[in-house]
C-alpha cells in the first residue's frame, strides 16, 4: 500500500429531516447567496424547504447553473459575491451546481488575473482561502457533495476541465434521500452508474495489498448492484434504495476508497471529451468507454479485472483469459440491465470520428494517463474506435 494522507472536514446530515438542519451550521450573521439549476427545486418543494430552513438569514439567489455548468454563467455569480459582499453560498442542486458553487468560491477569492486560469494552471495553488459555502443535494451520483473536486465547462472554446482544491471541501452536506424522489428512471440510472464508475476508477488497476480499500471498493459496487432495481423502481419510490444509493455515491467519491492505491481516471477524463464534443450526459459517456477500456488494457489490468469479476459479479472459471471476458461483459450486461447503452454508435456518433477528435485534444494537452501514465492520444482513439 503506498503513503496517503486522508482529510475529509464534510459534515454528512443524512435522512429524512436533513434539509431542516442546514441553519445549525451557517454563521447566524451571515449574508447568504443560494444558488440552484434550472428550476427543478420549484417544481419538487425543495426550495420551498430551504427556504424554511433559513428563515432568519440574509439570503440572495442565483438561479440559471446549468448541467455541466459553464464558465460564463459562474463568473456573473462571482460578480454577485464580491459586489453583494456575500460571505455563505449553498448551493441546492446536484454535481452541476454543486461544482459551479464550488468555483464561485474560489473564484470569488482570486484577483490574479482571469478566473479561468484557476483550471488551466496552477493558480489554484497560491489560493488558501475560499467562500464557505454547504450543499442540499437534490441528485445522488457525483460524489461532489463529499469531495474537493470540480468540473466546469467553458461552452465558448468547448473544454470540461476539472481541478481538485482542499478549499472547497462543503462545510456541510443535506442528504435527503427523498429529494431524488422527482428524478426520473434515466436520471437514477445515470446517478448509478456514476457512482459506480468512481468506484471502479479507483480500484481497476493493479493489486498492491490494500485490503481495505478493495474489500470498500468491492463492498460499495455489490451495494449499488444490490439497490439498483429497487431504486430504478418510481411509483412508488423504495426509501431505502434510494438511502442506499444516496449513501453509496457519496462514499464512492469521498476520496476514502483510493487513499494509497493506485487510480485511473482514463474513462472520465475520456468522457469529459465526449459531453463536450457531443453532448451525451456524464454517465452516458463512461459507459460508451469503460468497457472498451477494460478490453484495451486487459493484460495490464487484468489482476483487478478477474478480482472484480470474482468478487463482484460472482464468476469462477479456471480459464483467465475467460474470465476477464465474463466480467468485461458482467459489467457491460449490468449497464444495460439498467438501460444505459455501452457504445457510442448507439447514440449515432462515429466511433472513428470520436477517435480522432479525442486523441487530438489529448496530444494538445500531452495528456498521459492511467497507473502507468501510458494512455495516451493514440491509446484514447483505440478505446472509441472499439465503441460500436
Ligand atoms: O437544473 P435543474 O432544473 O435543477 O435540473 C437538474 C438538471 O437538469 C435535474 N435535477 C436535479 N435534481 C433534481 C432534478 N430533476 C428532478 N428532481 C430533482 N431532485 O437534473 C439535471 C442534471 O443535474 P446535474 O447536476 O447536471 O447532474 P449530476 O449530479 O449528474 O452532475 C453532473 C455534473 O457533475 C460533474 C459532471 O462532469 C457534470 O458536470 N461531476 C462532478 C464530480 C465531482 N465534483 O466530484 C465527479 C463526477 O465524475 C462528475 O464529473
Ligand atoms: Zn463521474
């Protein structure tokens, strides 16, 4: 097991009368600004909710954070923070407002120059400080209710680029599982699938001894296989699949599962290119990769595969050429058990055409990844040319 340090300062309100509790932990004095999506909080009761809960407070609202939040629209809320001079955000929303909020705040603290810098260099570092701020979230999946990631889009040059900053930890978390009671079937879907994949992507690499990292990775990816049916179920919504599952994402990406193990972002940091390029929601674009990657990479991560296949998906064969098949397709026939296609030709987009494109803004970037830092452009188009 390699050296790690672990720090995770999130307080979790779980259950059914989190939302309620938020107040308990922002300055009484503080000058709110509340920030959300699209509208969904209006139609779901959920603002109303927090608004209840702050009652009492000083409170502003930025509305309008879109899926895959886009630079142009976080920086006119930067604009409200230091004009207004807001000292607590809360952002209500799912991973989208959740890192938009995340950017604001230190966005919102930085004045060295273009806030966008803050992604594409190593400004982020000279920043200690950044708006506290907490979330009420309203779409398990992400993770970044529990973790110091950020991911925004800037629509104007086409990048999704993600950063990590131990600034932007949430003071707080409200996890009610009832708020994912108005997502829709494709919307639980996706949020499992999510999850899951944070999971595996710490975890499908090499064996290094951490026990208890892959018995949690392992014990977090049969969880989210076991709730997944009852939490696909709508009319009526299972509570505790749903608690389940809210639970399970937060811990796949609270960074707990890959402290000292070795980690490969390569399908992520693939499908971030894919929502750019073509749209297709978080999700969606993992599943059109992980398994394609799995079978480029087989021999290398082939330890873990049959791990996972053994372990996770209770295959047992003598044969492991055999078995790394059956558990590349375990993985694939339990994405598509929940309706999530595992090629890009099934969105209609040419794998080729992908291939290419990818491969061009990793080669740009001179971007090598996976555990061995040898996935590179070349390598990136022939995991999408196998996407069909
Ligand atoms: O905007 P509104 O109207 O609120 O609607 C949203 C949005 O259209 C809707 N929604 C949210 N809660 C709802 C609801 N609809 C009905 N009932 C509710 N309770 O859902 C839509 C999608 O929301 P979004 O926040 O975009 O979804 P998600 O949580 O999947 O977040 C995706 C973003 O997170 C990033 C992704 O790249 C993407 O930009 N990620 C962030 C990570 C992190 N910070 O650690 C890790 C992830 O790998 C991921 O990259
Ligand atoms: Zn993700």
């Amino acid at each position: 097991m390699n050296n790690f340090s672990y720090y995770n300062p999130t307080r979790i309100l779980f259950g059914k009368d989190a939302i309620a509790k938020i107040s308990r932990y922002i300055p009484k004095d503080a000058k709110v600004l509340m920030l959300y999506g699209g509208g969904s909080i209006k139609r779901t009761g959920i603002y109303e909710q927090v608004k209840q809960a702050l009652d009492g407070f000083t409170v502003l609202e930025f509305a309008g954070i879109e899926p895959n939040p886009d630079y142009a629209t976080l920086m006119k809320a930067v604009q409200i923070v230091r004009d207004e001079k807001v000292d607590f955000l809360l952002a209500v929303g799912g991973g989208s407002v959740i890192d938009g909020t995340k950017f604001i705040a230190l966005a919102a603290a930085f004045d060295q120059g273009e806030a966008w810098d803050i992604i594409k260099t190593d400004a982020a570092r000279e920043l200690t400080q950044a708006v506290p701020f907490g979330t009420v979230l309203t779409i398990p999946g992400t993770g970044s209710e529990m973790n110091y990631n950020l991911v925004i889009s800037r629509r104007e040059t086409g990048e999704k680029l993600s950063i990590k900053h131990e600034a932007i930890f949430p003071r707080f978390s409200a996890l009610d599982p009832q708020v994912s009671y108005s997502l829709s079937a494709k919307q639980i879907r996706n949020g499992l699938v999510d999850a899951f994949m944070h999971v595996m992507e710490q975890y499908i690499t090499y064996p290094i001894g951490a026990v208890v990292q892959d018995r949690l990775s392992e014990s977090l990816m049969q969880s989210l296989i076991e709730v997944a049916p009852r939490a696909m179920r709508m009319d009526p919504p299972d509570y505790t699949a749903r608690a389940n599952f809210m639970w399970a994402a937060a811990m796949g990406l609270n960074t707990l599962v890959g402290r000292g193990v070795p980690q490969d972002w390569t399908t992520h940091m693939i499908g971030h290119e894919l929502t750019a390029l073509y749209g297709l929601a978080h999700a969606e674009s993992l599943a059109t990769v992980v398994p394609w990657l799995l079978w480029y990479k087989r021999e290398q991560k082939g330890d873990k595969i049959v791990q996972l296949g053994m372990r996770v998906f209770g295959l047992i064969s003598d044969d492991r050429e055999a078995l790394i098949e059956a558990t590349i397709d375990a993985l694939a026939a339990w994405f598509n058990s929940l309706g999530m296609p595992t090629t890009l030709t099934a969105y209609g987009i040419d794998p080729d055409e992908a291939a290419e494109a990818v491969a061009k803004r990793f080669d740009d970037r001179g971007w090598a990844l996976g555990e061995n830092a040898d996935i590179h452009g070349s390598d990136a188009a022939a995991i999408l040319r196998l996407s069909r």
